[in-house]
C-alpha cells in the first residue's frame, strides 16, 4: 500500500498509509495525540476522526481541548435533544439538527410543543446525559438506509440528494436512538456537562417558505456548568442590546409591513448616523485613489445574464417585464462597474482603475429568514471594484487590507479573517480558481494576520477574503470582503492595451469596507449599546436648561457657541433630575447644564453620559475638546476623563 501525504497547521508534511483516517494520523504523530482525537478539520471541514483522508489534504487534529471541540459537542447534545423528544414523543418525526455558532437546534415535525413542553425535555436530556451513552457510527448501504426512513420523507430526502451515491451511509447509536448523520460526535452523551432549550420558533424545510412548515427547538450545550452560566447571561445582555428594541427605542428604523417585509425605512435619527458612516467611508475612498460611479437600480437581464448572476441568482432577483422584457433589480453593483469600465480604451499605465459606490441592492430572500437589519431585501453595499493588472494584485489587497482594518480600529471592533474557497456552485475553470486562491492565500500569509479556511464558502465568480466583526459580546458577524475575479473581465471581454502594445486582460477586485450599511448599522447598534461614539451620535449634546429663565442662554448656545454640533435644547419644564434621566435613556453622548450662576458667569457645566459632571468649564474649551473627538473620531466621550 503506498503513502499519501497531509499537510498539518504548522505547514508540516505527514506521510501515512493510503486509506488512514484522521485517527490514524493523530496515533502517527504520537499515541497520546491519537487517544484524545475527538474529530479533525479536513479541508476546512469538520469532520469525524474515522473520516478517510486523500493525498494533500490539509488536516487539524481536534480534541477536547481545541475550539471545534464545543461544535462536536453541541451536535452531540442536538442528538440527546432529538432522542429525549421521541422518547416522551414517539410519534415526533426529526429531520435536521446542526450545531450552530451559539449552540444547536433540530427541527420536527407531527408533534406540537411549546415553551412549556421544553422543562420535560431537559429533564428527559438529562437523563440520558446521566445514562453515560456511548455514541458509535455505523456504515449501511443505501437501501438499508433508506428502509430505516420509511415514513420519514425528510431524512428520505436527505439520502437522496446530499449523500447520493455509492459510498455507505453513515449513522450514530446512542443507546435505543439511531439517526441519519455525517458526524462528528464525542464518544459518549455523559461528555455534554451543561445544556439547556432556549426557544421555539417555526421554520420552512430547506428554508424555502413553499415546503412544510416545521417546529424549530433551539439549545445550547457547554462542557461546565459555569460556562453555560456565562453564556446565558451574555444572552441577557444581548438581548437588552438587541438592535430591534433599542432601534425602536432610539427612533433609527422601522420596518412596517405596510411598506413591506425587509425593507427598512430609516428615521432622522438613523439617517444622520448613516450618513456619518457614508462620508467617513467616501474619505478613505478617496484618500486610496478611488473615483465615485452610481449606477441605477434596475437591469435588463441581458446584463445579468452575461455577468454570470442570472443562472446563479435568478432565484434570490426581484424580476418585473417592461414593455414585454424582462428586467431585474439590482442584486448586486460589479456588472454595473464593468459596464462602465467597458466603456473606454485604457492602458497598462492607467490601471489600477478603481470605482466605488454606496449601490442599493435587492436580493429576494425567504420571509422567514428576515430578521430586523440582519437580512433584509434592500440594503445598500458600500461597494468597489477595481481593474488591476496580474502583477498589482498583491500591492492592492494589501492596501485594502490596510483600510479595512482601519475602519475596524475606528469602530473598536475586533477582526476574524478566513479564505473562502470555491464553491460547489461556480464559474471558471479549476485553474483560474487554483490560481485566484493562491494568490489570497500569499497575501494572507505575507501580511501574518491569523486566519482561517472557510471551505466552499467562496462568491460564485471567485475566492475571497472574509473579515467578520467581533462585537463587545464577543459575538460574529460578516462583515467586509475582499473577492479575487477572474471570470467577469472574461464574460465582459474587458481588456487594457499592455507594454506590449497586446490587449490583455485586467484582474477584477470587489471589496467593501462595511459589508453592507444595514448589517453594519446592526452590528454598531448593539456593540455599542445604543451609546454611539460623540462623532457618530445623531444627537450629540443636550442642553438642559435648570429653569425657563435660562431658556434664552441654552438658546444661544446651541445656536452661536455650538452651532456647528447636533445640539438639543430640553425646554420642557420638567425637573433638573428628570431631565437628566431622559438624556441618559436617550444615549446622548453630553449634556450642558446650564442655571443662574453659569448664565451669570458665561460658563456652563458639562455631564456625561457615564454620570460625570465638571461645573465652570469655559465655553471655548469645551467646544474645542469636541472638535477634537470629533475629529479623531474617538470611540468614547472623554472630555470628562481629563
């Protein structure tokens, strides 16, 4: 039998016999090593330790002590969720349950639960967890497997789409429950040290809104107790910082079904923070050599067709007929920039040609999966396309990186970066895909930021460079992309004449700065809790006059000494403390007080929304101090801090 190589995180080579399963190559590297494995990452996969691996695999070994530990764990416990519910509901039929980034979840169908029916199960889990059940895989052939799910269409039609085929099916036993399912698993249910169900909600079968309508049961599973106790009270936070509520709350959007589903409608208070973080984004466009394009709303679909979309993302367009064509919104900007670099001859000493556009898109996504500014069918990229020759790709994505990681320095937002790789839905030839992620993976590892594979994650056109925001929950969100393409210059025949006098074709780059504006407000509103940064917040000082006698000197301030600010004056004749109080429920980021001694002595005092005062501060130095927040675009107000 001859060897075939893996290639393991630190960039070392392990050769093993051809056939070897990720155990196999852990008990390689060292027994203790091959004792501990509970599951290994193949690719970018997680998959379970009898997983066989090919030749030039790329392998992380996983044992308990690793981060893809508590995913295996958390698929485990969704197995002792769906074996406690047939126990106490036999006739309950189980189609899917994955892990998730914050725990699990299973949909069932042909059994009704509610909130309440949730303590019986977790009793029931925890049994089961106590029985110390061990979990094992079994290999059948199709048609055994398929006799197992005679009344089940779901799992039915799982064996005869994802694990079509000949290869033999995999399962996992624990005690009397068997399930369909690739793994991976710990070895036994006593593994799972804490859990707990979390809510109920509906959900379509394969999110499309026209199948079946199931019962979703959402958990979460720690190894410790103390875990789960810190997990469920950052879920309390989370929820007091949830962007619906303090959007409501703070006046910044509304989504009205009248208007319609995913379609958010921005008031003047959230409108004044978008258009802070507009112009904060055309700077760094600017200052990095970027010229601004617009393009409309609305194709015709000749043009969807020719850049690839269409065949890719017929299914996710708004379409309409005009005059008996067919035309389609918008779902995204890159064949707009194309067309319009298209539309000239250019040089090799032109290029790099770089657009930008904050474009309004359109994506027709399933009603059940709109949730708030999170997904929606409007929202708008802060979008750019660049045209670069071969050998300026490397210089470009640098400096790309390089104002990315500026925006999430400004916003105090910690970065997670993963190469997407192809997907199984794409365009291009294997070799112009080998070549495109190649070329972002020496970028990446050139520049030494620490990042992951994302296997299959990749834009249909091409591979890219995902940066997720970490949020002050230590929450993930997607956020900015840098994408490499190779396909849409070739579909749009776009060229520049080379040193050569030769026509050659330009390298296509799509990258965006936030992601999207409506996501990135998302994420903003709840990192920050509502409390924007002095810069960003829609209404940035208070005035707070202690008694209508000083209505005329709050006037003046907001108007003369401020003016240039988003400054309220408070002229309701409410109490001094109350005044206060709606100040601080309203976020803002300063208050100036202002009553008989400081209108006397032309001074003002100054309180913050952390509860600090200073009285006698002199009007210019406080105007000053904010010009300078202002200006650095500071994260917290720290006049007060001096």
């Amino acid at each position: 039998m001859s060897d075939i190589v893996v290639i393991l995180p630190d960039g070392s080579e392990l050769s093993v016999p051809e056939g070897s399963s990720v155990a196999d190559a852990a008990y390689e590297i060292g027994p203790g090593l091959g004792k501990d494995t509970v599951a290994g990452v193949v690719d970018g996969e997680l998959v379970d330790k009898a997983t066989a691996l090919h030749d030039g695999a790329n392998l992380v070994i996983v044992t308990d002590q690793s981060d893809e530990y508590l995913d295996v764990l958390r698929h485990s416990a969704a197995h002792v969720f769906a074996q406690a519910l047939q126990r106490l509901h036999p006739e309950a039929k189980l189609t899917i349950g994955p892990w998730t980034d914050q725990g699990f979840y299973y949909d069932v169908t042909n059994v009704d639960l509610d909130m309440d029916d949730l303590e019986d199960i977790e009793a029931e889990m925890a049994d089961i967890v106590e029985e110390d059940l061990p979990i094992e895989r079994e290999l059948v052939d199709r048609e055994e497997a398929l006799a197992k799910y005679e009344d089940n269409e779901f799992k039915r039609e799982i064996l005869e789409t994802e694990a079509a085929g000949d290869d033999p099916i995999s399962f996992y036993k624990q005690g009397e429950f068997e399930d369909l399912c690739k793994g991976p698993h710990v070895e036994s249910t006593g593994e799972i040290g804490a859990f707990e169900l979390l809510n109920i909600s509906s959900a379509y079968w394969r999110g499309d809104e026209e199948n079946e309508t199931l019962t979703r049961v959402y958990g979460t599973a720690f190894a410790s107790e103390s875990d789960l106790h810190d997990f469920l009270e950052m879920q309390e936070e989370a929820k007091e910082r949830d962007h619906r509520k303090l959007g409501q709350e703070l006046e910044l959007f509304s989504i009205d079904e009248t208007t319609g589903p995913g379609l958010p409608l921005y008031h003047p208070n959230g409108k004044r923070i978008l258009d802070e973080l507009a112009d904060y984004a055309k700077q760094l466009n600017l200052d990095a050599g970027y010229d601004p394009v617009e393009t409309p709303h609305l194709f015709r679909t000749e043009l969807w067709k020719k850049s690839g979309h269409y065949e890719n993302y017929v299914d996710d367009m708004f379409l309409l007929d005009v005059n008996d064509e067919e035309y389609g919104l918008k779902p995204m900007n890159c064949p707009g920039h194309a067309t319009i670099f298209d539309q000239q001859s250019w040089s090799y000493r032109d290029l790099p040609v770089r657009y930008f556009e904050d474009g309004k898109v359109y994506r027709k996504e399933q009603r059940g999966e709109l949730s708030g500014l999170s997904r929606v069918w409007s929202f708008t990229i802060d979008d750019g396309h660049l045209f670069v020759r071969p050998d300026q790709i490397e210089d470009e994505i640098n400096l790309i990186i390089d104002n990315i990681l500026e925006v999430f320095d400004t916003f105090d937002l910690e970065a997670e970066v993963a190469l997407a790789t192809r997907p199984e839905k794409s365009v291009g030839s294997d070799e112009i895909w080998e070549q495109a992620e190649t070329q972002l993976k020496a970028v990446l590892d050139d520049s030494g930021i620490d990042y992951g594979i994302e296997a299959g994650d990749g834009a249909f056109y091409g591979p890219k460079i995902d940066f997720a925001f970490k949020d002050a929950l230590g929450r993930k969100w997607d956020g900015p992309t840098v994408q490499l393409d190779f396909n849409m210059p070739d579909r749009f025949d776009l060229t520049y004449t080379g040193e050569d006098n030769e026509e050659h074709q330009p390298v296509m780059i799509h990258r965006a700065l936030y992601g999207s504006y409506e996501r990135f407000f998302m994420v903003l509103i709840e990192h920050f809790n509502g409390k924007f940064p002095f810069w960003l917040a829609p209404e940035q000082v208070r005035i707070l006059p202690i008694s209508d006698d000083q209505l005329g000197y709050a006037k003046r301030l907001q108007n003369r000494d401020f003016g240039d600010f988003r400054v309220g004056v408070e002229d309701r004749s409410w109490t001094l403390g109350r005044k206060i109080r709606e100040a601080q429920e309203d976020r803002v980021p300063y208050m100036i007080i202002v009553g008989g001694d400081e209108q006397e002595t032309q001074t003002i005092s100054v309180r913050d929304r952390k509860e600090r005062e200073r009285k006698d501060v002199e009007i210019d130095d406080f105007r000053a101090h904010l010009e300078d927040e202002r200006e650095e675009k500071r994260a917290e107000p720290d006049f007060l801090d001096e």
